[in-house]
C-alpha cells in the first residue's frame, strides 16, 4: 500500500487533496495543526470529513484514514498574524490586494513542514516503504503566502535530506501547485466520482473562511444551538466561491454576515461585485 502524509488543514485544497490520494490507491495519515487559528472551525470539519470518508469508503476496501490534531500550546500569544487569537481584524477583499499580507502567520509552513517531515520518515522507516508528503497548496497562495511557493519547498527539503538519514525516501506531492481552486474543485468531482462519494457531502465538510461566524438560534425549549456559517467578504472565502462559479455548482456550504444567514445568491452577487472591482 502506498504511504501519504497528509496536511490536513479542514480547508477546500487539502481535503480535495485528500480525495485524490485516497482515490489513487493511497493510505494517508493526515496531520491538522491547533495553533490557536481563529478559524478552528476547520478543524472540526477536517475530524468531520474523516470520519465521513472512513464510513463511507473502507467497507468498499479502501484503507481507513488516520487523523491526528498536533496542539502547538502556548504558541498563540507569542504569533503575529491577523489569523489567530488576539490578531487584528481578518482583511476583507481580493487576494491581490497588499493588506492580504496581514493573513500570512509568520514561518507557518516551516513549523508544520518539520512535523510532518518527522512522521512521514518514522513511517517509512517502520514499514520501509517510500513516503509522499501531500500538500495542496496552488497558485493562488503564491503571492501572499512565500511558505507556498517551489522555492521554499525545495530549501526546505534539501535541509531535511541534510538533517536525517534514509530521509531520500521521503518526498513531496505537490500536484496543484500550478492551479488555482477552480482546478482543484475540478480535480474534487473527479475524486467523488471514483470514490462514489456524494460531492456536496464531502465540501459541506471543509472551511475555507478566515473569519467564520457564529450564528445561535433557538431549539424548541428555548436553549441555544451555536453553530457556525461561512463569511464571504474575506480573501479566502471570495477565491473558494469563485471556484464555485466556475464551476457551475452552488456551495454547500452555509454562508452569514453579520446579520446572520444569507442566501447564495447574495453570497455571489458579492464576489462577483469584487472580482468585477478588481477585475476594473
């Protein structure tokens, strides 16, 4: 059985990634990472997805997906970034714009990176096999976000290679680093389509918004039921439902402002108002 170490961030990239690994034959070990992100939200929806894919997908003779959430404890306060607790306020518009660099969490992906390099060679070493290390990141990311582009990657491995031994069995997977969500949510129909997976199942369960939204309505004896909506004015969430526009498929997953619950329609006539902005 081929070996994939996954991260697994809750997000549309790495759980289509997900998909595509189990669909060619993969077994994954997927790594998420608590590092005090104010969207913890994703994780909940990445522990969601796995326990879908394991119930949906092993009795077919797929192997079952092992999920692990690495706490990084005390590390928040001492983090600068718009993305985790105590942060300014999450920036509101198109990647392209220059306050997007507020989102990027300084030398994120090389803390994450080393983790994972670590469980990637214990289990190639333990099973002697060669082992991927998977990651979804794309071209959207390239601009803000330096940890995601090729040439980190590949500074990044040639200092692991240096750093153990029988580490040349370890390698990464990177197949949409070239693309952008659109390619990715493509690449998501072929998957479900392999697997015989329901589509709006699979992406009800991710989160891409950087600055979800807590909503509480009330059951039938009066008591709060929280839960928690999609915003889409920030970065992220306007790139993922452009995806979803291309696409031709309405998202399934359920958008608020600050108002509470919207329809889609209103979620698109936005982001189609800010791609035409930029777009101008």
């Amino acid at each position: 059985m081929k070996q994939a170490v996954l991260s697994l961030s809750g997000g549309m990239d790495s759980s289509t990634l997900l998909l595509r690994l189990l669909a060619d034959g993969y077994e994954v070990t997927a790594l998420s990472f608590d590092y005090g992100q104010k969207h913890r939200v994703e994780l909940e929806r990445a522990k969601s997805l796995v326990d879908y894919l394991n119930a949906q997908i092993r009795p077919l003779g797929y192997p079952k997906v092992t999920y692990q959430v690495i706490k990084l404890d005390g590390l928040t306060e001492l983090l600068n970034s718009a993305l985790v607790s105590g942060g300014d306020d999450v920036p509101e518009g198109h990647y392209a714009e220059d306050n997007m660099k507020a989102t990027v969490v300084p030398n994120r992906n090389k803390i994450f990176s080393s983790i994972i390099q670590s469980v990637a060679l214990s289990i190639a070493n333990e099973k002697n096999t060669e082992v991927k290390i998977a990651m979804g990141i794309h071209s959207g990311d390239h601009a803000i976000y330096p940890d995601c582009r090729q040439e980190f990657r590949d500074l990044d491995y040639q200092a692991f290679i240096s750093g153990n031994w029988d580490s040349d069995r370890v390698t990464h997977y990177t197949p949409y680093l070239d693309g952008d969500k659109f390619t990715i949510l493509e690449d998501g129909v072929k998957a479900c389509n392999s697997l015989s997976i329901d589509f709006d199942e699979v992406y009800k369960r991710t989160n891409t918004s950087y600055k979800p939204i807590q909503h509480v309505t009330y059951d039938e004896y009066n008591n709060p039921v929280p839960k928690w909506y999609s915003d889409f004015k920030s970065a992220s969430s306007v790139e993922r439902v452009e995806a979803f526009l291309k696409i031709g498929k309405k998202d399934p997953v359920e958008y608020a402002d600050e108002n509470g619950p919207v329809e889609w329609q209103t979620v698109t006539s936005h982001v189609q108002e800010v791609l035409a902005s930029h777009a101008g």
